[in-house]
C-alpha cells in the first residue's frame, strides 16, 4: 500500500507539473509563426524576432512553469528570473566557464548572457519550480516587526535568490549524472532503428493523454535529445529546436551530419489531427440515436473542427477514451503507426504547438515553396487511409459493444447553454464546495484541480453539466474537460473562492 500511495502521489505531483509546462509551450506558435512567413517571405527581421524566443527557451520555461504552478503570477514570474540569474551565474562561476568555452557548446552554454551548463529548458524548469515553491512557502511569512518590510510577497523573491544560491553550489556535481543519462537516452532515440523510435514514442504520448502527463513525456524529444552543430559552431539540442534553426539557417533537407530527420518526433500526429480523429467524429454521429442527432452534431462538428484546424484533440478524444477502453488502445497504437509511417516516408513537418492545418500550412506547405523538403503530402498519404481505419473502426466498436458516445446516451449535457459563471457556480458544488478545493488550474482544455478530499467530488455530477471528460490523478488531483473555455472557468472558479 506505502509504495501504490507514493505512486499515486507522483501522479498527481507530475499532473502538476505538466499544468506548468503548458504556458511556456503554448508561447511557441508566435516563434514558429515568425519564422515560417519570414523565412516565406525572406524576412531576417522577421526570422530573427522569432529565433531569439527559441535561443531563450531556458527563461521561458522559467517564468512560465513558475506562474502555472504558483497562485500569483507577478511575483512569481520575478522570482524565477531572479533564479534563473542567481542559479546559472553561481553554476558559471564555481566551475570557472567562460563566454569561449559556453560558445563552444557541448556541455557548456550561454544562459542570457550568461556562461552556465548546457541544462536547456530543463534548467529553466527547476528555477520555475523553486520560485513556485518559495511562493507557496513565504508568500504569507510575518517577520519581526524591525524586518516588516520584507514580510510577505517581499521575501519570496529574497527567499528565491538565497535557495538558487546554494543550487548553483550543488547543480555542478548533480547535472553531470543526469546529462549522462540524456546522452544515453538521446543516442538510443537517435539511433539506428529511428522506426521503432517514432512508433513508441507517438503510442506512449497519445497513451498518456487521459492523466494529462504527455507533457512530461515530449519535452525531452522536443528540447533536449540529439545535437546539432548550428553554422556559427554553436551546439542546440532537440528535434523541435533543431527543425526551426535548420529553417532559419536554410538546411532543405533538414538534416546534417550530427542530426537527422528533424520533425520525426512532432510531423506524426498531422495525419491523426487532419484526417484520423475528425473521421472518427463523422463514425460518432452516424451512430447517434436519431432524437438526439441535432446535439451530438453541435459536440462532435466543433469538436472535429477544433482538431482539424488547431489540433487539439482532447475535446475528440475525450468522448470515447473513457467509455470505451477498446478504442483507447486503438487511437494509440495507430498513433503510434502515424508517426513511424511519417518517418518511412522521410516527411519533415513541424508543429509549434499542434499539428493542425495551420501548422500544417506554416511548417509544411510554405517551406516547401523555399525548397525545403518536409514532404508535406505525406500527411495525405499516411491520413487518408487511416481515416478510413477510423471511420469503420469506430462505428463497428460502437455498434458491437453499444459505446455510449455523445447522442447514444438519453441525455446529452451541452455546456454551451451555460454562462462562465452558471458553470463555475456548478462545479464547485461538485467539488465538494469552494472549502474543498484546495487549487484552481487550467490547460488549454481541462481544468486541473487540486481538493482536500477526493470522494467529496460528483464525478457524474460533473459529466452531467457538461464535462466531456472527468479525470482522477492521485489522491487529491481533479482534471475536468470542458474545451476551449476551461481557462475562462478556471478564471471564473479562482475569482469567486479567492484561490
């Protein structure tokens, strides 16, 4: 039971922690914007205005996985700068690196401005976590009266810089050993049967989906395994970095002599989000009981519209995952499928965020005009067929089981026909009442929660206002699925418990 409770507890810490990640990635589309229409349009200005976001990704990540995982953004933001600046300053300094040897790469780097370890965004991460921590821990910490001023708000930033200290001290004798272990797993992920690579790790990341903890799994794919030797000598690591510097410097085949087949690890999903889940959605409606037709079209068209265009596939997959455990795996392995499909046919897609259509046209179809060859009909290749797969697939599950996807059930909730704050009013009754909730999050279509105590929480009361999706992560971890407005709800939920 001690070590079942531990894992339970894992779940729900790295829940949190991929709640974090998702404001920093979620900035990547601006980047990845710019480079594609400047690189179209042979626009440097342009290209560099995004290249600097991705040269800065560690500081990113820093102040953007401290506002998700703290209550007060603004100083939580300032404290991670400030940790990033003492951490990285303190690493430079005790192993003596200088701007020559940082510029070099390798195990070296230089953090704004500063010459550090080369920890990529996972040194970012860790100075984000300290600030929210030291948030957490001090915000409300009465000092003496003589030391008043600094009570508070005030002391989590001096806190912060004091703890990133004595982090920079211990960092040089710990990261060794972890970056042995990236360079193990990156010469693994890189290496000679790159196939089975992208298959596993295109199932493993639609198989993590329901808890929410795929953003834990492709950060490292995506930021730090495999290298790259950029024209000015410098050293960058992972695929979605390496696509976009090889965009920016003009390598068409983008591939080199340290790294190779650049976007295997992020072009896969396209035939899932374009053609695979939207077909599902026309298999789900064709079986819907005739009566309730009208309102399962209203769910799955903007559901299939979302995935198709944004690629976001939660409001999709959320309607079959937790009824039917058969269609799970299915969507999975086939996943899995899309992305090594994807490799055999030497595609080269990016995505910043998603892999919708407007990935699609801006790291697809418009380098191709440049010359660059992403093989974007790939995409077409590998989704048309698979979306035939899909459609009989799902209707024959369906059918043969009696699945009850939206319009199958006698009543379909439609949480549209409810304001931000009727719906936020409802679930926090659901809850278990605003004492109940210890936290209130948001991703780009949950809300991530954390309670007190779990079994005061109406899971099928939650369905029945409208959750597409409810999901228990650990003992304490809530996540409910409400789309797009999940972040408005959450906003909605914060102002009204004061948390």
């Amino acid at each position: 039971m001690g070590l079942l409770s531990g894992i339970v507890k894992s779940l729900s810490k790295l829940s949190m922690i991929g709640r974090a990640l998702m404001l920093p990635i979620s900035l990547l589309p601006a980047a990845g914007l710019l480079l594609a229409f400047g690189d179209k349009f042979h626009l440097p200005l342009m290209m560099n205005a995004g290249g600097v976001i991705f040269d800065n990704l560690p500081m990113l990540f820093a102040i953007g996985s401290a506002v998700g995982l703290a209550s007060e953004s603004g100083i939580a933001a300032l404290s991670a700068a400030v940790s990033v600046f003492v951490t990285n300053i303190t690493i430079g300094t005790v192993l003596g690196i200088t701007p020559e040897m940082a510029s070099q790469g390798g195990k070296y780097a230089m953090v704004v401005g500063i010459p550090t370890l080369q920890m990529g965004v996972f040194g970012g991460l860790i100075c984000g976590i300290l600030a929210a921590w030291c948030y957490n821990r001090f915000h409300e910490m009465q000092l003496p009266e003589f030391l008043g001023f600094f009570s508070g708000k005030r002391f989590v930033a001096i806190a912060t810089a004091v703890l990133s200290f004595l982090l920079g001290l211990l960092l040089p004798y710990v990261w060794q050993h972890i970056q042995a272990g990236i360079d193990a797993l990156s010469t693994v992920v890189n290496g000679d049967n790159q196939a089975a690579s992208t298959f596993i790790f295109g199932l493993v990341e639609r198989a993590l989906i329901p808890l929410g903890l795929h953003h834990i799994w492709y950060p490292s794919f995506w930021y730090s395994f495999g290298d790259y030797t950029t024209q000015a000598g410098q050293i960058i690591h992972g695929d979605q970095t390496i696509w976009f510097k090889m965009l920016e410097e003009g390598v068409k085949s983008f591939s080199s002599d340290t790294y190779q087949n650049a976007g295997k690890f992020m072009q896969g999903e396209f035939p899932l989000m374009l053609f695979a889940l939207p077909a599902a959605c026309l298999a789900m409606y064709h079986e819907a009981n005739s009566k309730n037709k009208k309102i399962a079209f209203g769910i799955l068209f903007s559901a299939a519209l979302t995935c198709f265009l944004t690629g976001i596939t939660e409001p999709v997959e959320f309607t079959f995952i937790f009824v039917a455990p058969i269609l799970y795996v299915f969507n999975a392995i086939m996943a899995g499928l899309a992305y090594m499909c994807m490799f055999l046919l030497h595609a080269h897609i990016a995505k910043s965020f998603s892999a919708g259509m407007i990935d699609y046209i801006s790291f697809g179809i418009l380098p191709s005009f440049n010359g660059y060859q992403t093989n974007f009909l790939s995409a077409a290749i590998v989704g048309i067929p698979m979306a035939i797969i899909y459609y009989f697939t799902f209707r024959f599950v369906i059918r043969r089981f009696d699945i009850k996807t939206p319009g199958r059930a006698d009543v379909v909730a439609d949480a549209k026909d409810k304001t931000d704050t009727e719906l936020a009013t409802e679930i926090i009754a659901l809850l278990g009442g605003a004492q109940n909730i210890d936290s209130v999050g948001s991703c780009i279509t949950r809300l991530r929660l954390e309670v007190s105590q779990g079994d005061k929480v109406d899971k099928d009361g939650l369905n029945g206002v409208g959750a597409r999706g409810v999901v228990f992560v650990g003992d304490k971890g809530i996540q409910v699925i409400f789309g797009a407005r999940a972040q408005f709800i959450a906003q909605t939920m914060s102002t009204m418990i004061g948390k």
